[in-house]
C-alpha cells in the first residue's frame, strides 16, 4: 500500500513544475575547485540535509530505494539523454556511507547526475 502511495505522489510530482529548485532545504554544500554554473533543466532533485534525510523533489523518502524508484519513474517521459539530469545536493558533513548510496541509485534508475557544490576559495 505504500508503495502505490509513493508512486502517486511521484505522479503529482511529474505532472507539477519540477524543473524549479523550490525545496528550500538549508544545505551547507562542500567546496571544490572545479564547480560551474550550470543552466540544465533537472528531471529530479535529490537532496540529504545536515541531519542525513533525504529529499526527493522537496519531499522527504525513506531511503535510497525510493530515490531509485522515484527518478525512474520521473525519467519514464524523457527521451534524451539531456531530459535525464538529476541535481544532487549533499551538506558537507554527511559522510559517504550515507550518500554513496543515493548516487548510486540514481545512476540505476538512470538519471545523470550533476551535483552541486561552492567554489573553493
């Protein structure tokens, strides 16, 4: 029953503007030298907070496996491989034990992963 629950939210979330970043989650992102603004257009957005909760579109999942099944049904309409971006924001101080396996799942449900970062001073 929770599973047809979850893929009807995912269905509203389809059919809603999801190309706009309106998730409003506050996350301290990590730095690297070799961050770029980009201007693509995101099928999904993924996001894990400080307290490690991840966020698919603004609403907040149980694990990387609804991640997985989240962003493969919001890829079901794409056709190409442009229409396939998944934004991935991360608080730096999660550690890779939790978000090894989200990206993970987004690369199996076949999304493309553009994660977000600060420029390192």
């Amino acid at each position: 029953m929770g599973d047809i629950a979850f893929l009807l939210i995912i269905f509203f979330l389809v059919c809603s503007e999801v190309s706009k970043d309106n998730t409003n989650l506050q996350v301290s992102l990590p730095e690297s030298r070799h961050v770029a603004k980009n201007e693509d257009t995101f099928a999904a957005r993924v996001a894990i907070d400080e307290s490690g909760e991840i966020f698919l579109d603004g609403v907040r999942v149980d694990g990387a496996k609804d991640i997985e099944w989240g962003v493969r049904a919001l890829l079901t309409s794409t056709v190409t491989e442009e229409q396939r971006y998944v934004q991935f924001k991360c608080d730096s101080v999660i550690s890779k034990e939790t978000f090894e396996p989200v990206i993970k799942a987004i690369s199996e449900a076949g999304g493309r992963l553009k994660a977000v970062g600060e420029l390192e001073n």
